[in-house]
C-alpha cells in the first residue's frame, strides 16, 4: 500500500473509530499498530469534529498528509471490537492490503442492533436500576414504561436529525412526565425512586469515562471535546427533567 492510500486508509478508520466512541488511546495504538507494519510513522490529531493524520516513512523519503471530518455514527462497542480486531489482523499479516479495505468497508456499513431491542434493553437495565436504589415492583414498572417511552421519543428525534440538546431535553422531559404518575396518583411506596430513575438511560456515562481517559493519556482536544459535550447533554437532561417537575407541581 502506498504511503497516500495508506494515510487515507489510517485517516478514515480513525475518524470512524472517534465517531463510534472509542476512546483516543485506544485509536492511536491501532493505528500505530498498522502504521509500523508498513514501515511508516504516524503523527495523530484527534478532535470530536475532525482527525489529521501525517505519515511518513522510516528514512522520511515519503510523507502523506490527511484530514477527515468525522461522523458521530453513536456510540458502538461491536464497531470498535471489530475495527480493533482488524488492525491486529493487519500487523500480524493475517490480511493483505485489498481484503482490509474491503472488510473495513464492511464494517462501516454494517446496520446497528434493532432499535426495538436496545430499546427493550435499556428499559429492563433502568427498571433494574430503580429496583437497585430501592424501588418497588410498581415504581418498577413506571420506571420501564418511562424509559420505553422515552427511549422512542430519543430515536424518533435522531431519526428526524434533530439537534442532540434537544433531543435529550425532550426525551427526559418526556420520560419525567411518565414517571410523575407515582406521584400524581399515588402509585407505590417510592414514587421519589421512580422519578429519580426515569432519566438514567439518558447520562452520557461512556462520553465521560472516555473524556478522563482521554486527557489522561495525552488527548486534551479530545477529551475536553468530549467533556464539554457530556456537561452539555447532561445540563439538557437535567433542564427536561426540571420543567417536568414544576409542571406536574412535584414539591
């Protein structure tokens, strides 16, 4: 592989890699990793928006130089295994050239998990949550049919590309509202427990884990990116979960 493609090739993945979430350590030594197979020094700039990569050979006769807007595709734990997976089977020469860009291909276009079943999940994970701070069985079942809700309301929005404050805002909002009915009609013994669960499936708990990680090991444009943007969403989670409150008059 050529020095240009290569430094294409290295740009792409690691903008793919941000857009997933991974954390930046992890993509720098991927993409090293792949980097030193091909006898090639890479220099790495990452941020949430963009990544710029500079590649150049041991002896410096070739040098290569790449930027790629990245696209945050959501957060993907199966994506990330499989793209780390792919640089290891790089390095070690399990794969030529041609098969990783057509396997690397593959992987990005590859459809995320059925809504309905993440939704499903994420509701039995909130509704264990609530039972874990000492809810009962009805606040139990107020917190998953809050979380179902809300999760739509979240997937419907990002369908529809609204702005991610909002979405989060809304959903929240949404997810309060349901929640409420504890209160409002005098459902269960921990109604408190029940609106304080409703929205946890909203906090960006893996921005902030990789935001630590991230200025921890080096990558502060990414990490601060990353921080700043969690603060955010959390700030609109807390706003929806809030109006929700003063509407229903919940003291």
């Amino acid at each position: 592989m050529m020095t240009g493609q290569l430094c294409t090739f290295l740009c792409d993945y690691a903008s793919v890699m941000v857009g997933a979430g991974a954390s930046g350590l992890r993509i720098q030594k991927n993409i090293e990793r792949m980097a030193h197979h091909y006898g090639c020094r890479p220099l790495i700039e990452l941020t949430p928006s963009t990544v710029k990569i500079q590649l150049s050979t041991a002896d410096n006769a070739q040098r290569a130089f790449r930027s790629e807007v990245v696209v945050h595709s959501g957060i993907s734990f199966s994506k990330i295994r499989k793209l780390s997976s792919l640089s290891w089977d790089i390095a070690d020469n399990l794969t030529d050239a041609q098969s990783a860009l057509l396997r690397f291909g593959q992987i990005c276009s590859e459809k995320p998990l059925d809504g309905r079943i993440v939704r499903a999940l994420a509701s039995f994970a909130n509704a264990s949550f609530c039972e874990l701070f000492g809810g009962d069985i009805i606040s139990m079942l107020l917190v998953f049919a809050a979380t179902y809700i809300g999760f739509f309301v979240k997937q419907s929005l990002m369908r529809g590309k609204v702005n991610a404050y909002m979405t989060f805002l809304i959903s929240s909002f949404t997810a309060a509202i349901i929640a409420s009915a504890a209160y409002v009609f005098s459902l269960g013994n921990t109604p408190d427990v029940a609106l304080g669960t409703s929205v946890l499936f909203l906090v960006p708990g893996v921005p902030y884990l990789n935001s630590v990680c991230d200025m921890l090991t080096g990558h502060h444009q990414l990490g601060m990116g990353r921080m700043v943007e969690a603060t955010m969403l959390t700030a609109c989670l807390s706003l929806g979960f809030c109006g929700a409150i003063v509407i229903m008059k919940i003291a």
